[in-house]
C-alpha cells in the first residue's frame, strides 16, 4: 500500500466515527430495540412461569416438604435398623466381584493391575504389578480375553490367569 492510499483510508474512517458519534450524541429518540419495562405482579410472573412449564411454590409449602421428607427418610432408616436387629446372624455376607478381562496389544502389567483393582478383583494393583515382576512374567503378557475373575482367587490364581 501506498502511503497515499493509507492516508485516504484512515481518513475515511476519522469521517466515519465523526459522523457516528455526531448522529449517537445528538439523538433524542430510545433504540428500537428497548421494550418499555412494565411491572409485573406476583400474579402476573406466576402465571407467566406456569405457561413456561415450572412449578411455584410458596416457601412454607417447600419448608413442608421437606419436613415430609426428613419424616419419611428417619422412618425408611428406623425400619432398615429394625430389619437388620431381626437378622443378626453370626457370619456376615461378603461381596464376591466376578470380571472378564479383556487385554489389548499395548498394555503393561500396571494397566492390567490397576484394571482389576477398579473391579474389586485385587486390592492394589500395585500388587499385582510386584507379583507379575517377582516371576519375571513383565514382557510375557499377551493381547487375550481371561476367563472369569473373581475377588476370592488369591492373588498367584488372579496372575496365573493371565501368563
């Protein structure tokens, strides 16, 4: 660009922000885009909000349902506690995790250990990695589908499924 032709452009644009702040400043009329603000009533503004699908409530109706509530949620609790009085067996029921595995090129032992802990299979699959690298099996682990794993195998069966 020429420096004439700079020139020219930037005085374009001092006409034009001239001629626009001029026409801004001097105007009395509002844009045509602000609505009068009426004031609406409590009525007025439930209404509006029911047609638009919520629900209005008073505050001492929300206070009495959550009052409600709180009753019934102590009642669920007071009949779960008098539930487990009546059966107070000796041995307690203990959680049995039951996976399948499925291993893909590309992952290590560590994937593979902290995979079955997510499961509930091993408690620390830091464990699992340290048992895989006691045997030396680190670079023996292969892409295959185990078959089913559970949270009572020890853990040499959880890694004998797998090598």
């Amino acid at each position: 660009m020429t420096p004439k032709t700079m020139r020219s452009f930037a005085t374009g644009l001092l006409v034009a922000g001239g001629a626009l702040g001029i026409v801004y400043y001097t105007s009395d009329t509002k844009p045509a885009n602000s609505a009068e603000q009426t004031e609406l009533t409590i009525e007025d503004m439930h209404e509006l909000l029911t047609e638009a699908g919520f629900v209005v409530q008073e505050q001492e109706e929300w206070n009495q349902m959550e009052r409600d509530l709180e009753e019934a949620l102590a009642a669920a609790e007071s009949a779960n506690d008098s539930d487990d009085e009546g059966n107070n067996d000796d041995e307690e029921e203990r959680v049995v995790y039951r996976t399948i595995l499925h291993v893909v090129a590309g992952m290590t032992s560590i994937d593979v250990g902290n995979m079955l802990e997510e499961a509930g299979i091993v408690d620390s699959g830091y464990d699992f990695y340290e048992e895989v690298d006691n045997r030396g099996l680190s670079n023996e682990l292969r892409p295959q589908v185990t078959g089913e794993l559970t949270s009572e195998m020890s853990l040499g069966e959880v890694v004998d499924a797998f090598f």
